[in-house]
C-alpha cells in the first residue's frame, strides 16, 4: 500500500511528451520537425483546432524542443526533447521562469499579458535558450496587447518565440496571423482515435472490448482529450473487461442497433412499434434526449452514405451496422433523410424545453412515423406515371395514405409511467465524417461535387454554382465553366478555395469563354416543366389531391433559381402539428 503511486488521471498520465506523440496530426508534425532540423525555428506559431485537439500541448512540446540541451546537457534545439533535462522537466510541469504560459480568456490574463510581454522581451532568458511566451486563446487579447505584440513581433529579439493558441483563428488579426506559423490541429480520425485508447488501455492492464472503444470514440467527436478522459472513467467502473453495454450506460446511450431498429420502425411508418420501442429503451436507462440525438445522427448518416458510400466504412460502426446503414442509403430518397433531420432538429428543441422530456420525444416519435412516410411530389409523380389506369369510381394502384395513419396510434401509447426526470445527459455522438485524404476519387462527376457542396451546407454557394455557372469541362480535381452575367466575379477563386478545404487537394477552378451549357437550375427547370405537365394532367394526381387535401406539390417550380437549394421544401407540406388523432 505504501508504495503505491498516487492515482494520476490518464489524460495527464497519457498527455504527448514529444512529437512522436503527438497522434493524428502527422502534417504539423512533419512541418516542424523539417523546420528544426533545418534550423529555421519561426518566431511565432499559431495553432488553431476545436477543444481538446492538444493546443497547449503541443505548445509545450515546442517549447522544450527549442530549450532542451539534452541529458548531457549539451544537446541543442531538437524535435525530440529528452524529458529529463532541467528545461524539458520544468517546462513540462508548467514551472519553467522563461517560458511563460498566459491564458488571454481569464480576467486578469489580458493586462499581465501586456505588461509581461513589453517587459520581459527587453532581457534575456534567465536560464533558457529562449524565453518563450505561450498564449492560450489569444483572440480575446484586446486591442492594445495586440499592438503590444505587434510591435514585438515587427521586430523580434532573437531570444523570444511566440506560441499562440485559438478556437477561434477568425478573430485573430490579420496583421499578427501573417508573421506567426500556422498550424490547424485536427480532429483525430476514429481509426487513430481507437489504436490510441487501445494502446492506453493495454498499458493500464485494463480490458476493454473493440465495440466499447467504438462508443468512446464516437462519444468524443475528435478530441483526444476527452476520449481519454472517458476511458479512465469507463475503466475504473470495476474488475473485469469493460463492455459497450457499460460505456453505452454510462453514457446514457441506447443500444446502435435498437436505435436503428427504432429508425427503421419510423421511416415504415410503424408508429405503434416505434413507440413501444421508444419506451423499452427508456425503460433499460436510455435518456430520451440521446434516443433522438442518435435518431438524428442516424439520418445524417444514411444521408452521407448515400452520396458518399465510403462513410460506411467508420471502424466507430460495427458491420451489421454498416450494412443496414447501406441498405436504408439505398432504400430512403434524400428529401425524406432531410426531412427527419429537419424535424429530429426541432424535436430535439422541444425535448431539451418540455416539462416531461419522455412525453415530448414520444410525440416527437408519432410525429415522424407520419411524415417520414409521405411520399414525395417525384414518387407521387413517378407512381403515378407506372400506375395503370384508375378504374372508375376513383380509388386506384396508388397506397395514398401513410400506413402510420391506419395505425390505432392511442391504443399504441405505453401507459404513462414517465415521470420520473430524464436520465443522465449524453455526450453528443456525431460521426465525424472524413472527406479528405483520398478525396479525389470520390468526384468522379461534377453532381459529385455538387452534392459535396450541400452536404457542407454551404447555401450561398450552393446558389451560385447552381445558376451561375456554365460547365465547360470536368475531371476530378480540375473545373472549368464559363459564368453567367451575373456571376459573382471571384466564384472560381471561392469555389477552389473551398473545394480544397473540404478535400484536402487542390482544385483548379478555372473560367473560360462561349461556352453556353446550361446551369444545372436551367436544366432542371427544363425537367420540372415537363415533370409538372404529366403531373397536373394526370387523373390520378386529383385523387391524390382529395385524398390528401394537405398535400401539394411544390418542389416542381418555374423558377428554380433561388428555391433550389431548400431540398426540403419538395417534400408535400404537411404541418408540423398535423394531429394524428384526427384520421381517427
Ligand atoms: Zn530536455
């Protein structure tokens, strides 16, 4: 007993000491370790990334790499610090007199960084090789630390570097970005994400299985930090191997797989099953605000799937997953995924602010087995067009009403024993999807890079490339258009810059002259029309009409230029508070 060593919490015990470490950020790691190896330290780094991608950290590793003189104490700047020397020690345990670490966020951070900086570069490192200044969140400096710093980094004493850190690069002036490094730290991959938690677990002697490392890795959406951080707590829960069973309880996740089966229950329409379903994981210590975050994460999953089938291929996802997740890709047109994203987003809202969260995500439930089930104006259209003839008297080939509405919904509530408060909250899980790396291959046609463009939700772009743009010539990696008169004038240089940032690869956007293809909204205007003459004129579309009087089509528009990009809206409009009860 007495020999034991104090408990250290793993995301301490485990934070990266060198660049080797520093897992999933291979690109900065290269970059800096060329630059020292070369002898060209910058002056000032900037790193930017989400919470928990190891800013600081990383800050530090640089900071001993410029300091450390090694065990013999002779070494010079490295990229492999050694952790023993009297710099790469104190540095580590934050205590090091020329290496300051600021926090720019905290109350009295912003007048000491001033003062600190304008002092302290005037001498020379007390000890050290550099005195070095390392500022978290440096975009809360105000205006006159700024200039402080400016003027610093105008003309830099050779015995000073910067190391700044951001959430937030955008607010960070343009005039201090230009004379840092940058860095932008990633969100860690899952695969990377699972070999560390594994390599971490086995150096605990702690079991744990591959599909409870799946859901810690899912649960911590990148960052590495909290990945470990929810390791510790999921290994400590007691002796024996950890199962996904206890991290889904402790996080208050519902089983993928019934979550999944309560998905499918409500695209069918099953409203009666789904919302048994819906109770029994309630019952088994669910939270109902994770059911619907995962409902929803779902959609956005089968929705990525579909215009990128790669995103099957998440190790976070276990293969019968991953084959249901293919199958639903395959089976549900997109307007409807975008619909149930649509309403499990304000479900979600509803959730959060009602009195009885239970009560609300069961209404949220009878609410989508409704809507999800309509079908759309194009399948309407489409069986339509197969349908044979009505025979008279009406009726016909067509299943009109969603099943969900000959469901007897009242007589399928589970009896109200939801009252007790909503169980623990959850992390949120959402699938990071990684559209890089190999990226070209994936816009193979430029409806490829089209449908990437909406996946980002980039609207106004989305607009622009829609009405704007006459394709000329593609291949994956090179577009070449001519634009319309009213074009914005920088659209090719905006479409490059963010095609490589979703991608990772360069793109050449490149504008040339007289070519008069139609932009993709002039073509589709053309269908529609057409589309909309056989509709209207159909016999069958009145008995839709009187059947479903709330229906109308509206996705078929003659004026496609500024209604495309809201997918949506081409879904019949049903009002949200359309009451189930009233068919009845
Ligand atoms: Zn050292």
């Amino acid at each position: 007993m007495s020999d034991a060593k104090p408990y250290q919490v793993l995301a301490r015990k485990y934070r990266p000491e060198t660049f080797a470490d520093l897992v999933g950020q291979d690109a900065m790691v290269r970059t800096l370790t060329n630059a020292f190896e070369a002898g060209r330290i910058a002056q000032a780094f900037i790193m930017t990334g989400i919470r928990g991608t190891g800013k600081t950290t990383t800050a530090r590793i640089i900071a001993k790499g410029m300091n450390c003189i090694g065990a013999d104490g002779k070494g010079g700047p490295t990229t492999k610090p050694c952790g023993v020397c009297e710099h790469c020690v104190a540095i580590m345990e934050g205590r090091h007199v020329d290496v300051m670490e600021m926090d720019a966020a905290s109350q009295s951070g912003v007048q000491n960084i001033r003062d600190a900086i304008i002092e302290s570069v005037a001498y020379r490192a007390a000890s050290a090789r550099y005195k070095v200044f390392i500022i978290d969140e440096v975009h809360m400096l105000s205006t006159s630390a700024f200039n402080a710093l400016l003027k610093t980094l105008e003309e830099p004493p050779a015995h000073v570097k910067f190391i700044f850190a951001t959430t937030e690069i955008r607010k960070v002036p343009v005039t201090v970005l230009s004379r840092c490094q940058r860095f932008d730290l990633r969100r860690i991959e899952p695969e990377v994400m699972v070999a560390l938690l594994r390599k971490i677990a086995t150096a605990e002697g702690a079991k744990i299985t591959d599909d409870a490392l799946a859901l810690i890795t899912r649960a911590a959406e990148g960052s590495a930090r909290d990945a470990t951080s929810l390791l510790d707590q999921a290994i400590s829960h007691g002796a024996g191997e950890t199962t996904a069973l206890q991290v889904r309880a402790m996080l208050g996740l519902a089983d993928r797989g019934r979550v999944l089966d309560l998905f499918d229950m409500i695209v069918k329409g099953e409203a009666a099953a789904a919302l048994a379903e819906l109770s029994s994981q309630y019952a088994e210590g669910a939270d109902p605000m994770a059911i619907l975050r995962d409902l929803a994460e779902i959609a956005h999953w089968v929705s990525v799937i579909k215009i990128t089938p790669d995103a099957a291929e998440d190790p976070t996802i276990g293969p019968d997953e991953r084959v249901r997740g293919r199958s639903m890709a395959t089976d549900l047109p997109m307007r409807v995924l975008t619909r149930l994203w649509q309403m499990l987003l304000k479900s979600l809202e509803e959730v959060s602010l009602a009195p009885n969260s239970m009560m609300a995500a069961e209404m949220a439930v009878i609410r989508l087995t409704h809507v999800a089930d309509l079908p759309t104006p194009e399948e309407l259209v489409r069986r339509l067009q197969d349908a044979p003839p009505p025979p008279k008297g009406g009726g016909g080939g067509v299943r009109m009403a969603p099943s969900g509405t000959q469901t007897n919904v009242q007589s399928g509530l589970p009896a109200s024993t939801h009252r007790g408060p909503s169980g623990p909250s959850a992390h949120g899980a959402q699938t990071a999807v990684a559209l890089s790396a190999h990226a070209l291959a994936r816009y193979e046609t430029f409806d490829d890079v089209v449908a990437l463009i909406r996946a980002k939700r980039d609207v106004h772009l989305l607009v622009e490339v829609e009405t704007s743009l006459r394709l000329a010539r593609y291949q994956p990696g090179r577009i070449e258009f001519t634009p319309t008169p009213d074009a914005s004038p920088d659209l090719a240089q905006r479409l490059g810059a963010r095609l490589q940032m979703w991608t990772g690869t360069r793109w050449g956007v490149t504008v040339v002259n007289d070519n008069t293809a139609p932009t993709l909204a002039e073509a589709r205007d053309t269908t529609a029309t057409a589309l909309n003459a056989a509709a209207v004129e159909h016999p069958l579309v009145q008995a839709v009409f009187k059947a479903f009087p709330k229906a109308r089509i509206t996705a078929i528009r003659t004026e496609a230029a500024r209604e495309i990009t809201a997918e949506a809206e081409a879904l019949p409009e049903v009002p949200d508070e359309w009451d189930p009860f009233e068919e009845d």
